[in-house]
C-alpha cells in the first residue's frame, strides 16, 4: 500500500492528521537536516499505523516536503 504525507518540519508536537483525501499531514519536532525530519516521520506514521517502523520505505520525496510512502504488510 502507498501513502502520501506532507511533512511539517520544526512544529511543536509530533502528531499525524489524516484529511478528507486520504492525505496523512505529519508534524515533526525534528528539523529537515541529515535525514532527521525523515527518520521522525517514519516513525510517528508507524505509530499511527500500528505498525513496525521497518515496514514503513520511503519511495519519493526525500527532499520534499511531499513524501510517497510504502507499508508493508
């Protein structure tokens, strides 16, 4: 399965918003500098989904705040 996140580097709280299209908008502590950013939305989505982290590949968007991401089953 496939999912699109839009990250929010630099917030206050780390948390996951799911919007009306599916969406899944992810607010990390961390700043976007040697893969910190990625690493913590790794994570918080993985909380979210209930799922391991290592489940979890970033596909696309490693640099971008929009990022395609594959779950594992």
């Amino acid at each position: 399965m496939k999912i699109v996140a839009i990250v929010h580097p630099h917030s206050k709280l780390t948390q996951v918003k799911k919007d009306e299209n599916g969406v899944f908008r992810v607010y990390v502590t961390q700043s976007a500098v040697q893969d910190k950013a990625n690493l913590a939305v790794l994570k918080a989505l993985a909380n979210y989904l209930h799922v391991n982290s290592s489940q979890l590949i970033l596909d696309k968007g490693r640099t971008s705040k929009k990022k395609i991401i594959i779950v594992l089953e």
